[in-house]
C-alpha cells in the first residue's frame, strides 16, 4: 500500500544550524496523525519540506506516492495545506481570495469553481461573510478562511499546521467535528501539527514526537496511553485502605491512591470485604502531555539568564541558617577610600576661607544689648547665617 507520506532519513541544515535531523515519517492512507513537539524542535521545517517549499539537505520525501519536490506540481492540486498563519489579499473578499487561489495551478476546473467556493466557505461557517474585506475579519475569521482554501480543492490529504489557532472553544469543536467528517466520509488523510495535545487526543489515531530535530516517538495512540499496570483509587477511608494493601501501594496524595493491580475488579472487591469505602476507581494511564514531556528535553525558545560566576576556591554553598554577610572578606583587610587633595589649577586663586566668629561664653551676649544671656536669639541667628548652629 502506497503510504499518503513517508519520509526517509530527512535531513535539513541552515548552516551550523541542524534544524531537522534524519526524520522518517510514515502515515498510511486514511489515517489521522499528529505530529508534535516543542517551539524550535523542526515541526514547521518538515511540513514546508512535504510540501517543497523547502528543499532538503538529504534525504527524500514521498507524498501520495509522488517524490517532492521533484514530481509536485502533479499531486500537489491533490494536497490542502494550511502552514502557520493563512495569507490573503486584505483588499478582497473571501470568495474573490478563494477564486485566485483555485487558479492559481491545475486542478481547478472554472466551470465548478463557485460550487466549490460556496461549499469550502460553508463547511467553515463563512456562508454569510458577504464581500467584507479580509482586512475587516477577525483572527478566528482569517484562520476559518485559511481552512476553506485547503479544502477547496477537495483534497486526499490535508496538511494543517495549527489549524485552531486563533479560534473560541466552540470554533475549536467545529473545526475537529468537520475534520472528523472528512476523514470518516470521503477517507481524507489528515496530517496535524498542533501544541493542543488535547485536540490532539480528540481528533489523532497516530502521533510522532519530533525533539531538536528528530523523531523521537511515532506510535499509535492508544499503544502510548495502554494501562501502566496500576489503578487509581480514592476513598474516604485511606488510612484502612493503606493498611489492607500493605505493599501494592505506589502512591499516596490524601484520599487518592495509586495501586499495583492487574485486575481493578478483584482490586475493589477486596477493599469492599474489609468494610473500605471506594468513591473512584479506575485504571491509571498516562495522558499524552505526560508522554510528549516524557520524551522531549526541553523548548528551544527559551532562554534563560546567564549563571553567575562563583568566587573561585571560596564559593560554597550556604545553609539556610548563614548568610555571606556574617563573614569577614578573604585576605587582608581592605583600606578605607581616602578623599584626594585638590590641588588648584595656577590659573585659579584659592578661596579665602570664611572667617567665623566665635560666640562669647562669658555670660555675654554679642547682640550689643548686653542682656547677659549667653545663649540669645542674635547668637543662634547669626551662627546660624555662617554655617553652623549653636543649640
């Protein structure tokens, strides 16, 4: 069977920079795949190689049966495609974009071409739209005619990156109930990048996780959430049940516990012969956020700040109880700064230094009333005029 994309050893380098990394995809006809990973890991650099808008360092690419980019242009007009944000004439209408786009290559017959308009914009819920510029139209607009332009053509497969971006949760559930549709009733193969893992969960029968480059994981879904072997259990009754389960306890977080157990039917029966109340029980499986986390390293837009550089052979690491504040610098004490003396330029006299007069303590003032305080008003104000204050 002829696969709808299958990659071989598919390589891409900008420079040093390896940006895709000997990836090997395989997605039979009919099927439904999603291909996730984080910011920066190649997901995008993939598509646009499918799709041969990016040549390839090695390796080769089979789309439909067809070598890309070497046979494109005779099974591309059998390809949707919707890569990161759709674009379009901001001037124009929905109806008149959609008309240049499906004569832009061969495969459009002009005598359906308003049929097959009216019908994409249908599926997408634009029907209505008028001759509203595309200018005018929200995100979640623009993202729906993007949708309708990859479905124009009536497509065997369909390549969407993000494909929900943009779009309110019942815009979301639309969308994967129209995606559902198609690949139910006219067997459309549907290739999905996404970082909504659970639309991913919803909508995908198979998932490949790309990380810096290269395909880590590509597996079915329901392989990559089978049961763990233990079963989830909450009761209000934990302590009885932690001492009846003796060592198959794996995990306790207050009334919730994580047993090893085969069979959770003979799991609940032997906690209800003991008198043990069960609220919840279930098997335990992991979600695919905890398989992509599991199996990717780390997103390559982050970028952190720079560590520190530690005081060489006296760095150490402080208690909590001790602070580098309480201990004196290493070495000889540091001297305390000393002003510098000015030296006056030749150009420049010296300021004469303001000359003080001191205060009579004798008993007298020095107000000229001879009032005989010692400390009177005139003293105050006049120490005060040159600088200093007698209190």
């Amino acid at each position: 069977m002829t696969a709808a994309i299958r990659t071989v050893g598919l390589t891409k380098r900008y420079g040093s920079v390896l940006a895709v990394d000997g990836i090997e995809l395989d997605v039979p006809p009919g099927d439904i795949y999603g291909f996730l990973g984080p910011n920066g890991s190649g997901k995008t650099t993939t598509v646009r190689m499918l799709l041969g808008l990016v040549l390839p360092t090695a390796g080769t690419v089979e789309v439909l049966g067809a070598r890309i980019p070497k046979h494109a242009r005779s099974v591309l007009h059998r390809v949707g495609a919707l890569v990161e944000a759709p674009a379009a004439y901001g001037h124009l209408g929905a109806r008149a974009n959609l008309s240049i786009m499906d004569a832009a290559g061969p495969g459009g017959a002009r005598r359906t071409r308003k049929a097959r308009i009216d019908q994409a914009l249908e599926q997408v819920g634009l029907a209505g739209v008028g001759r509203r510029p595309v200018k005018a139209y929200s995100l979640g607009m623009r993202q729906r005619l993007g949708i309708a332009a990859a479905l124009l053509r009536r497509p065997d497969l369909l390549i969407l990156d993000e494909p929900t971006n943009g779009l309110d949760p019942r815009g979301i559930q639309e969308i994967r109930k129209l995606l559902l549709d198609l690949n139910s009733s006219a067997g459309t193969t549907i290739f999905l990048s996404s970082h909504l893992l659970a639309e991913v969960e919803h909508l995908c029968r198979r998932v490949g996780v790309v990380d810096r480059g290269r395909l880590v994981l590509q597996d079915s879904l329901a392989a990559l959430r089978a049961p763990t072997g233990s079963v989830v259990v909450r009761t209000p009754d934990p302590e009885w049940a932690v001492g009846v389960l003796d060592g198959d306890l794996r995990e306790r977080s207050g009334d919730r516990l994580v047993v090893r157990a085969a069979d959770p039917a003979e799991l609940n029966a032997r906690l209800v012969r003991h008198g043990i109340r069960i609220s919840e029980l279930a098997e335990e499986r992991r979600t695919l956020e905890e398989v992509v986390l599991a199996a990717t390293t780390g997103s390559s837009d982050r970028v952190d700040g720079a560590v520190p550089p530690t005081m060489g052979v006296r760095s150490e690491v402080l208690s909590s109880d001790d602070s580098a504040w309480d201990r004196p610098p290493p070495g000889p004490p540091m001297p305390l700064p000393t002003r510098r003396p000015t030296t006056p330029s030749p150009l420049q006299s010296p300021r004469p230094e303001p000359t003080r007069s001191e205060p009579d303590w004798t008993g007298r003032c020095s107000c000229g009333a001879n009032c005989g305080r010692s400390r009177c008003t005139a003293i105050r104000s006049s120490s005060t005029s040159r600088g200093w204050l007698v209190v």
